[in-house]
C-alpha cells in the first residue's frame, strides 16, 4: 500500500501569555506551551493510524492540523502529495480539503441545534455546488438510521445516533481521509461497540483510511492497524497494533497497559502510576517522561532521546532495549 499522509517533524506552540497589560503590571514574560513537538509518522492508504496518550499530550491538535483547522508552527503534513499549509494552488487544495473529514468528540456540540439533519449532512456538498438531492437520506440509511430522520432536530436523537449522523456528514463528500478524534469517548459501552462496528464496515465497504485519536486501548486494539503513542506532544513509541500489546519497548507505553482495565486480571495488585503529567508551559529537561520512569538514569535528565527503530517498533527511550 502507498502513503497516503506524511507527517514530518511537526510541531505546533501556542502562545498562552495572559493579556499585554496583566504582563506589564505583574511584570510576567510571555508564556508558550509545546503542544506537538518534532512528530513524524506515516499512514497508509486505507490502514488505521491510532494516537494513544494522556490528556494533554497533543493528539486533538494533531488531528486538528491534518484537517488544517490549526496550523502548524513548523514541520509539514502532506496527504496524497499535497501540504495544505505550504500549497499555492487553490484548486489542488480544494481538492485535498474535501478528501478529508473529521468526526469530533462531542457528537452534540457538533451539530448546529438550530438546523435539521438534512442540511447539516448536505452542508458540506452544498458549499462546493454539489447535488444533494436524497443524499441526507441515502447517508442516513448507510449510518443505520431511517431516511425519515432527515427533517428533525439534532436534540431528537441519543448520544449514539447522534454520533452516527456525525459519520453521515463526514461521508457526504465521499472523503478519503477521516480523522476521528474520540468519537466514542461520550458514549456507553454498547453504543460503543455499534459506532466502532460501523466504522470498521464503511472502512470495508467505502476503502475509507482512519486517523484514530483515542485514549481507550481496548477500542484502539479493537480498530487500529498501527499505533503510534504519545506524551506531553511527543511520539514516544510506534508499532504494529499486535506487537505493541504483546511487547511494548518504552515504560510509558508499559505504564498504560498497566493501568488500563483487564477482564482477565480480577484483583489485581498493580503499582498506581507515579506523578502526574507535568506542565506543557515548563516541560522537563531532557527526556520528557524522566520524572516518572522507573527506569531512569541520569542520561534521561539530560539528554532527549531521538526516536529510532528497533525492528517493527520506532521508540524514543535510551534504555529501550
């Protein structure tokens, strides 16, 4: 298979410096926080591409700078070729924005309340010009709803259906690309299951290639073909989805699994996870997980550890083997 998007060194700081005149009173500098730093990976045509980490660790962003929502500060992303920050030609990005969607976290906050499900699914052919007669209903009918759906309101349906007419929207412009940014997260369980069961059939079905934000291991394991994990913006650690849960290389990745919920492993002892992931304004010198690893020597403090590959597995830890 060919690559489909290439993420090369990407990084994205925001400025999060309090108002100009707090500054000159309280005589503060401005501050910045790394959301992303120096990530590369590819993703493959018609493959699932997961990011696992904690809350902050940048995965939102980006998927957010995939879809060109925010741009990056330094780095590039090129899907099929084309770097939608840098490309000149309007009609080539044209071309590349309506081959990707993305699917958000919070299925309600998404949708316009004041619009029927007709047009919210028809928006995004409707701008470029595109015919949208019955596609609402054809969409609705292929997410599992009915076609009689199409005239009400967004606050007429459950989380899960909600969900599925997000699926909707984002396939009405027959996209190549989805990035899905915890489209579970707000669910139950069992409407878990239906949504991700959907998305592995349109993916069969449609040849769809997935950007996979998650904090959830069970349904990565359950979606991704590769995964690649996370901490304070930095990828720390990439593999095939089998080898990474039969044999993960960087203690983080070890520290998620371990804290992660087992079926198999009732009453358990299991050592809580040390610290707390620090500040993204003043992240730590040298390799940004040091603080909490229990494998930690005095290079780690030091000195940032490059990502390099080990077999199948690229890993960013001094002691990875």
């Amino acid at each position: 298979m060919s690559t489909l998007i290439s993420v090369r060194n990407l990084t994205r700081v925001f400025d999060v410096s309090r108002p100009w005149l707090n500054r000159v009173i309280e005589r503060l500098p401005k501050a910045y926080l790394t959301a992303v730093s120096d990530v590369s990976f590819d993703i493959e045509e018609k493959s699932v591409y997961a990011l696992v980490g904690e809350s902050g660790s940048g995965k939102s962003t980006i998927g957010k700078i995939v879809v060109g929502l925010v741009p990056p500060s330094e780095g590039s992303v090129e899907i099929d070729g084309v770097d939608l920050s840098r490309e000149t030609d309007a009609a080539k990005v044209d071309r590349i924005r309506s081959d990707v969607q993305m699917i958000f976290q919070d299925p309600f906050a998404s949708l316009n309340p004041r619009w029927r499900v007709r047009d919210i699914i028809a928006e995004p052919v409707k701008s470029r010009g595109g015919d949208t007669a019955g596609l609402a209903e054809r969409l609705l009918e292929q997410v599992g709803l009915s076609a009689a759906d199409a005239g009400k309101f967004p606050h007429e349906f459950s989380g899960g259906q909600r969900q599925r007419i997000c699926i909707a929207r984002a396939l009405a412009s027959n996209p190549k690309v989805i990035v899905c940014d915890e489209p579970t997260s707000a669910l139950d369980v069992s409407v878990q299951a239906q949504v991700l069961n959907l998305m592995s059939d349109l993916r069969e079905e449609l040849g769809l290639t997935y950007l996979f934000i998650s904090h959830d291991l069970t349904v990565v394991q359950h979606m991704a073909d590769v995964i690649g994990v996370l901490y304070l913006g930095r990828l720390v650690e990439e593999a095939p989805r089998d080898l990474l849960f039969a044999a993960p290389k960087h203690p983080y990745t070890r520290m998620l699994f371990d804290a992660a919920p087992r079926m198999d492993a009732f009453g358990r002892e299991v050592e809580p996870p040390k610290g707390e992931i620090p500040d993204a304004i003043n992240p730590p010198s040298g390799c940004a997980f040091h603080p909490r690893c229990p494998l930690a020597v005095e290079r780690c403090s030091r000195e940032r550890p490059e990502i390099r590959r080990i077999g199948e597995t690229r890993v960013a830890c001094h002691l990875a083997e």
